[in-house]
C-alpha cells in the first residue's frame, strides 16, 4: 500500500513538473533577477554594480518625469476602469434577454477586446482622434468647425486612451453577464409584486447579488490598466507625449529600460509598480466586507 502511494505521488510530480520547471524559469527567477538588478547600475552591456537603495532615491526625490508617469496613470486608471466596469454592466443588461439572434450580438459587443489592445487598433484610435479624424468630421455635420487633434493635444491625449479603454469592455462584459443570469428570476417578480421599480430592484436585488462579480473585475481591470502600455505606445510613438500627457508608467519604464538602457533604474520601477498594485488590491479586499455581500455568509 505504501509503495502504490509513493507511486502516485510520483505521478502527481511529473506532471506537475512542467509548470514548476516553467515557472521556476520563466517567473520566479526573473523576479528574483530584476530584484537584485533593482539595487544595481546595470546596463545589458556592462556587469551590474551594486549602489544600494541609489535606484529608489533618484526615483523619488530627482526624477520629474517619473512623477508625472504615477500622475498620468492614476488618472488613467481611475477614469478608465470605473467607465469600463459601469459600461461593462450596462451593456450586459441589454443583452441579458431572451430574444433572438442574442448570441450575434454578444459576439458583436465581445469582438473589441479580442483586438482592442492591438497595434493595429491603436493606429485606427490615432485615425479617430486626429485633427482630420472621423470624431471632427462628426462634429462637423453640425457645424462645429472641429480642427484639434484630440490625440495632439495634452489635454485631451489621455482621454482618448480612457475611450479605447471602456471600449475594451467585452471580457468584463461576458462576466457581468454570467452573474445576471444566476440571479433568480422569482426575486425580481417577487418584488415587482411588492411594486419596487426597476431602479430600486437594481439597487436592491441586482447589485447586491453582483457585488462579488463586481469586486473581481474591479480588481481584475484596475490591474489590467496599470500594465496598459501598446495603446500608448503607439500613440504617441513611443515618446508619451504630447508633452508628457501619456506617459503612463509601463511605458516611461519601458523608456527607461531600452531606449536610456536603464535596466537597474527599470526594475525598481517594476518593483514599486508591483508593490502599488498589491497594495491597492489589498485595499480593495479590505474595504469589500462593507460593500460586497456574500450569499452564503449571509452577510455584506
């Protein structure tokens, strides 16, 4: 009996093997690699030389433009997800019905995050928005005279990421609507009877019973908007501009990382980004026990 155990152990090991052989590889040692980087001056050329904490210091206290990247993202991300989520929920709404040729339309409305985050959408975005893009020709039908080039402007260059963003809205979108059909339909026609609306039935039975849903793509959004980095990349050809309006994190340490060969400088922006992340996403656990409810505790 125990050699047939210590068999099936064996088994359970070697297939197991590729994924902690790969991951060991491909992800712990590359994290343990760009920690101890984070604390040198290394350049891919050169043997890296330890300077301590030097990395952190300049990061914080003498580079402008690195705090202009945090600024640019949090603004990023803070109008982008909350837009997308809420989109995300509108739109599985409508589809959460039984009509048909339904199936074509979710189809339809998924397609844009299957390419959304695409170079090839990115250059359509800059076709968009530009100063003889199809936005101004809209305006135009009415008279608006619109010459700005939405994407060229610096205050207008980091909406226009948010819009490609909450038009990514697909993924969160299925989700969404996964959860509005496990909602019972007898807690609806029970409170349609008791004359709740429709508004109140959203806020009472709807949003509640989606709240863990809900505290899912939030977490899992907000994570996807930090590492946002193609659209911006394209957009502004590399630069972030203009003048530095989408310069979202991932790219000013892309900059940094091979175009000024920065790779110590690099990873401990990779780290602090890491950090933030986790921290935000800890936040969010912390804070949903007052806002997301949980049918088999029973409880909010």
């Amino acid at each position: 009996m125990t050699k047939f155990r210590e068999n099936n152990h064996l088994v359970g090991y070697l297939f197991t093997a590729p994924f902690i052989i790969g991951f060991l590889i491909f992800t712990m040692f590359p994290m343990l690699a760009s920690l101890y980087y984070s604390f040198t001056d290394y350049n891919l050329f050169e043997a890296p030389n330890w300077v301590g904490f030097d990395n952190y210091k300049t990061m914080f206290t003498g580079d402008d433009q690195y705090w202009k990247s945090v600024s640019v993202t949090f603004t990023y991300v803070v109008a982008s997800v909350p837009l997308r989520l809420a989109f995300a929920l509108a739109v599985a709404m409508l589809l959460n019905k039984a009509i048909g040729g339904i199936g074509l339309y979710r189809s339809a409305y998924y397609l844009p995050s299957l390419i959304g985050g695409s170079v090839a959408v990115s250059i359509m975005w800059t076709q968009v928005f530009g100063d003889k893009g199809l936005l101004n020709s809209f305006l135009n039908l009415f008279g608006a005279h619109a010459t700005t080039s939405w994407i060229g402007s610096p205050g207008t260059a980091i909406w226009t990421l948010v819009a490609l963003s909450v038009w990514q809205f697909g993924s969160s979108m299925l989700i969404f609507l996964a959860g509005l059909k496990s909602i019972p339909a007898s807690l609806h026609e029970a409170a349609n009877v008791d004359g709740a609306g429709a508004v109140r039935r959203f806020f009472k039975i709807t949003l509640p019973i989606l709240s863990p849903i809900i505290l899912f793509n939030l977490i899992m959004q907000t994570i996807s908007a930090f590492m946002t980095f193609t659209p911006a990349y394209v957009i502004s050809r590399g630069e972030g501009g203009p003048l530095d309006s989408t310069l979202l994190y991932s790219l000013y340490l892309y900059k940094r990382a091979f175009q000024f060969t920065q790779m110590g400088y690099a990873s401990a922006m990779a780290w602090v980004m890491l950090l933030t992340v986790g921290i935000i996403a800890l936040i969010l656990f912390q804070t949903s026990k007052y806002w997301v409810h949980y049918e088999s505790k029973g409880e909010s």
